[in-house]
C-alpha cells in the first residue's frame, strides 16, 4: 500500500495565525485539490494529520472541526481526489500529549492503523514541527513553501534530508512521477 | 472583567437567596411540583446572569434521547453549572445529595424544600437504602432523579469511580437511565471564582432499559457511554502524555 501523510493547514489550505476557526475560513491553496486527486489516481492513500489547538485553545469545537473537515473532504472529493483519513491533535504544547507534532504521536498512529512501517513514507508539510515529527517516525520528510513554508526553509534547525516543493501541486508531481520503480512505495 | 462579572454573579446569588428561601420555605404546604416550579425560578435567575453577564451559554445534542417517562439521569459532575442548567434541560428532578448541603444558610434551607434524596455520607449501605426507598417514590410521583455517580465535582479531564447507586435505582424502580456528558468544568472549575466565557455543550445519550440487566451492568454501560461521549467531544481535555 502506498500511504501519504499530509499536514492540513499551510499544505493543503491558506493558513491563517488566526486559526481556522470555521469551514468559511478553509480557503483551498490552488492547486492542493488537483494533487490530492493526482494521488489519490496513482494510487495513493492520502492521510491528513494535522494539530488542531484551536480545540484546546476554545477558539472552535469539535463539532466546528468537524464541519471544516466536512468541506476539505466534500472539496477534494469534487476534484476527483479521496482523503483516506484525517488524525489531529486537539491539545495545546502545555499538555505535554503524544500526538501533537513534533512529536511523532498521530504518525505512529497512522501506521498502527494501516498496519505499515512509515519508512520512506512521504509526509507533506510546511513547519518544522511537520518535519521533526515526520523525521521522529522515520518518514521521508518534504517541505512545501507554501503557508509558514519559506520561513521553515530557512530555519537552521531544517533536517538535512528534507525535500522542499514549491507546494503540494509540485510535491505531488514528483511523487507521482517517480512513483514508477522507485522505491517510494511502502508495504 | 472576568472577575467583575463573578462579583456581579456572586452579588445576585447574595441577593435573591435569602427571600428565595424564605419563599421556599412558605411554600412548604403546597403540592411538590407547584414548590418545584416555584424555586426552580432561582436557578432560572442565575442561569440569566450567567448567560448575559456571564457570557455562559450552552447548547443541548441529543434532546430525541430524552425518555417519554421519569428517568434517572447519571451525568458527569464538574461544577455548580449543571445544577442549575439541568432544571432547564429535563423535566422537574430530584437531586441525590449530601445531607450537609440543607444546612446552608437561606441556600440549604430553601433547597430542603426542593424535591431531593439527602444523604448521609457515612452511612453507607444505608445510604444506598435512602436513593432506592425515597428514590423509587419521587420516580413513581413523575420526578427525575439525577445522580452525579462520581460523587463530586472532578476537574475535566479526570474519572472518577463510578459509584453504584443510581444504577441500582433504576436496577430497583425499572426506570430507563439517561446518561448525561458535558464540558461546563472547562469554564467553571471547581473551587475557582472565575468563569470563562464560552458555551457548554451538553451530549443526552441514548437511554439505557434496566430490564433484564444488573445494576453493575447498568452503571457500566452508562459509564461506558458518559466517558466516550466526553473524549469524543472533548479530546483537548484527554491528552496521552508522552512517554
């Protein structure tokens, strides 16, 4: 099986430092939706895992997560792409939990569920925190420019073996590309 | 301004307590619906300056789950919110609690005269005979009992152990079980003079039919349903601590 691992905010839509707070504010990157198609016909699962501290924070709940999560998935679906799953951390740093990224948490549980190692699974996003976590549960790392993307490019702490796009649209490509005999298969 | 808001709701509750329960107490003769209607306004009047001073509202999901008939209701306890709130959200209830809360003064003495099972919290298996006798009769009058099975107020996020009794109850008188979850300590913590703005969500489960189960049975399935519904709406308050 070939799995994708995708950060929501920033990858997939316009991030925003006031949160996403309703399925109002959840603006599609252009491009992200075609990707996820592309993917998604290449034979990709495409898992979403995202920290949603808006939750612990008060700002929405979960009922609001979920109608956002509603339009993303009605979104994509209309552009002829699947999300397999969404994982999100609802917790704030101060609760010290497992899932929220860097920690490696919500990865772990990715692969517990798909029953797969996460080696060499691609896992998209555009902050650091997406990165260490990625590289914590031994994915393949890869930076997109998009939402906090470029400040995450230029921050020394950037692992080595991070792959940097332009967004998700050239991300995906290159996945998509390469999928052909390359070894970015898993299972 | 958080604070100011608790002064002006502590200022009310100072205020409208004393003749409340000189009123409840006249109301003494009266059959105990009419007394139930009259004193449940006090809670009505809190519940107002919670929402317009306050900014505290809330909202109901699963008001199809509620029973055509008296029910005991076993819910998650986590501040003095839900009291008052549950008088609007289900049909007039008894409450089972500490003996020691009817000697307040004006408070204690005005809910004395509200329907309600008072235990005494050393007496054990005692005790259990008081929620089942006087108990099973408000039930049979019509009355809801509410039964908070953790005992006290717990901080979001924490379990406490389920106790028996409300499950024995409705083991005992055959009355459905209405489990109840709901976030109102993530507002109003136990013990603090602040409350946070904010809505509570209130979650009514499907009821649980007592026939042909045991009260453990009973008291583990509302459990069962009370602790999933919390983390299923809830998650912030669970955090798996990292190891």
């Amino acid at each position: 099986m070939k799995l994708v691992i995708l950060d929501r905010d920033g990858v997939i839509n316009e991030d925003s430092p006031e949160f996403i707070k309703s399925p109002q504010e959840w603006k599609p990157i252009p491009g992200s939706l075609e990707a996820i198609a592309r993917l998604t016909q290449w034979g990709y699962r495409v898992v979403v895992a995202t920290n949603q501290s808006g939750v612990a924070r008060g700002l929405f709940d979960m009922d609001t997560l979920c109608a956002i999560h509603d339009r993303m998935v009605r979104e994509v679906n209309q552009a002829g792409g699947r999300i397999d799953a969404i994982f999100f951390c609802p917790h704030v740093d101060e609760d010290e939990c497992r899932c929220r990224k860097p920690r490696d948490g919500m990865l772990r549980e990715i692969a517990a569920r798909y029953g797969v190692a996460l080696n060499g699974v691609p896992a998209i996003g555009d902050g650091l925190r997406d990165i260490e976590a990625a590289v914590a549960a031994g994915a393949q790392p890869l930076l997109v420019l998009t939402g906090k993307g470029e400040q995450t490019r230029l921050d020394p702490r950037l692992p080595a073996q991070t792959r940097i796009f332009r967004d998700l649209a050239a991300a995906a490509d290159a996945l998509t590309d390469a999928v052909e005999g390359s070894g970015i298969r898993t299972g | 301004m958080i604070v100011l808001r608790a002064i002006v709701l502590m200022a009310v509750v100072a205020l409208i307590t004393p003749p409340f329960s000189l009123i409840a107490i006249a109301t003494a003769p009266l059959p105990r619906i009419v007394r139930y209607r009259v004193i449940a306004r006090w809670a009505d009047i809190v519940l107002w300056v919670l929402r317009h001073v306050c900014r505290l509202d809330y909202r109901v999901l699963g008001s199809g789950n509620l029973p055509q008939r008296s029910a005991v209701i076993l819910a998650k306890h986590q501040s003095a919110w839900e009291t008052m709130a549950f008088q609007q959200i289900f049909p007039p209830q008894a409450y089972v609690l500490k003996r020691e809360l009817l000697r307040v003064p004006f408070f204690g003495w005005g809910l004395a005269r509200f329907p309600n099972i008072s235990i005494d919290r050393g007496a054990g298996k005692d005790a259990l005979t008081q929620v089942l006798e006087q108990g099973g009769a408000l039930l049979r009058e019509g009355l809801w009992v509410v039964v908070f099975p953790e005992g006290t107020r717990s901080a979001p996020g924490t379990t406490r152990r389920y106790k028996g009794g409300g499950a024995a109850l409705a083991a005992a008188s055959g009355a459905p079980v209405v489990p109840v979850a709901h976030n109102a300590g993530e507002f109003w913590r136990k013990g603090s003079f602040r409350i946070r703005p904010g809505t509570v969500t209130v979650s009514i489960g499907p009821a649980i039919d007592p026939s042909g189960l045991t009260a453990a049975e009973i008291n583990r399935r509302a459990q069962d349903w009370i602790e999933g519904e919390m983390r299923r709406l809830f998650p912030h308050h669970y955090p798996e601590p990292a190891r």
